[in-house]
C-alpha cells in the first residue's frame, strides 16, 4: 500500500514507537490521527505533523470506540492503523507473601490485549468499507500491533506482561485470516530494549548489560527503527499474519 494520501490512526502516539510511527507517516504524506492518555503531549505531537489529537484511555473500552470513530471520521476514512500503547509489572507468579494477584494480572491483559484487540476490531471495520487501494491486489487496510520479544522469552516476574504479548502475537495469522477476503491484513511487531520510557537516558554501563546479550547492534534500539519497520510494513503487501521480531538477534536471559 501506498503511505501518501491514506488516513492513519497510531495510538500511543504521543511518544516513543508511536510518536516516531507517527512523524514517519506524515511525512511520507499520511494524514495522520494521534490517539493518547488526556496527561501526554499528544496535542503537541499533533500540531507538529499537521494531524489530529484524540484523548483517550484504552482500558476504557466503550469510550475508546467513541473516540476511534470521531478520529476516523475527522480523517474522513482509515486505511493504517498502528497500536502502541500498554506496559507492564514485575511480580512472580508465586511471590513470599503469596501467589500472583488475579487483580494485576487482569489489568495487565486488560491494557495490553483487550485493548489492542479492542482496537483493532474497530479499525478493521472501518477499513472493510474502504474501496480497494490498488484493485489488482484489492488491498483496503492493515493493522500493526506491538508485542514484545518478552512473548517469546519472557524473564522472572513477567507472566502478566508475557501473557499479554504473546497473545498480540498470536492473534496475528487468525486475524489476518479473518479479513483476507476483505483485504485487510494483520501484523505485529516485538521489540527489544529500545530507548524509550524507563530506558530512555540511562547510562551507558546499564545499556551495556542489557544488550550484552544482543548479536548486533549492541545498543537499545531507536523508535525510529520501529517506524522504518511499520512503514516497510505498510508497504509490502505480502507481509502478513506474523510477528516480526525487531531485536539485533537478542533473547532474553531469565533476568
């Protein structure tokens, strides 16, 4: 697909893999949508690219529909829609003081799973009513998620996190399964350690050890790396259905 004149919404697109997966779209002319949390600077992310902010909270699912729609319908259609947004705890499944609590666990999926499934039952909707971008290939959408490498290796004290990402990625070949009749495909990415939130800043020793075990390049990975991944992903119409794992050849060690 095309990048120039499609409609795109990025949530989590305040800062780091969507802030960058943002910029990266309107300037290879998207329109683009900012979809994040009322306390970012996604006002100001949005003024800068020439799109549109949306306040929203995606553990609020109803309220995410309303505001998924009036982004859509701001654009005037959507053809890319890209997740970003969640996070993780630290806590053992069986800790001294006694097992997992059922209550992080389950906000935990909630932040991470429902709301990106949430997400992208939506915009798969949207995007089946679009008329083919290109009628040789009757392309009309594609939806990229973000996992983690940790859906693959997760470390001691991520089960939440781990369960949550391992089933964005799992739900990629069934989702693009779905809606291949409709054209619309369906990816995630899994990130390493890239150089956002917590990581963003830390001394050099710390990313050091961190990345010790990566095969090249030994660094945190830049959301602008992410970006360049989303767009070739856009791009290339026969990516589809998978987890593409974005991690200079690291696997995660227990800890």
């Amino acid at each position: 697909m095309e990048i120039e004149g499609k409609k795109a919404v990025v949530v989590g697109g305040a800062s780091g893999f969507g802030r960058a997966t943002a910029e990266a779209l309107a300037k290879r002319g998207a329109a683009v949508a900012v979809l994040d949390r009322p306390q970012s600077n996604g006002k100001d992310v949005a003024a800068e690219i020439g799109g549109t902010f949306h306040e929203v909270d995606v553990t609020d699912f109803e309220g995410t529909e309303t505001v998924l729609n009036a982004a859509v319908d701001a654009l005037g259609g959507l053809h890319i829609a890209v997740t970003t947004a969640g996070g993780g705890i630290a806590e053992r499944t069986l800790k001294k003081d006694g097992p997992h609590s059922l209550d992080s666990f389950r906000k935990s999926i909630d932040l991470n799973l429902i709301g990106t499934f949430n997400i992208s039952r939506l915009a798969a909707w949207h995007m089946s009513t679009n008329d083919p971008v290109d009628e040789a290939a009757e392309e009309r959408g594609v939806i990229i998620n973000t996992a983690s490498i940790a859906a693959f290796e997760g470390q001691i004290g991520q089960v939440a996190y781990t369960a949550s990402k391992a089933a964005i990625a799992g739900m990629c070949l069934t989702m693009a399964r779905d809606m291949g009749s409709l054209g619309i495909r369906a990816l995630a990415i899994a990130p390493s350690l890239f150089a956002t939130g917590l990581t963003e800043g830390i001394p050099d020793e710390y990313v050091s050890m961190l990345t010790k075990d990566a095969a090249f390049p030994k660094r945190l990975g830049k959301p602008e790396e992410y970006a360049k991944l989303a767009l070739a992903i856009v791009e290339n119409p026969m990516l589809n259905g998978q987890c593409l794992r974005l991690d200079a050849g690291q696997r995660f060690a227990p800890k």
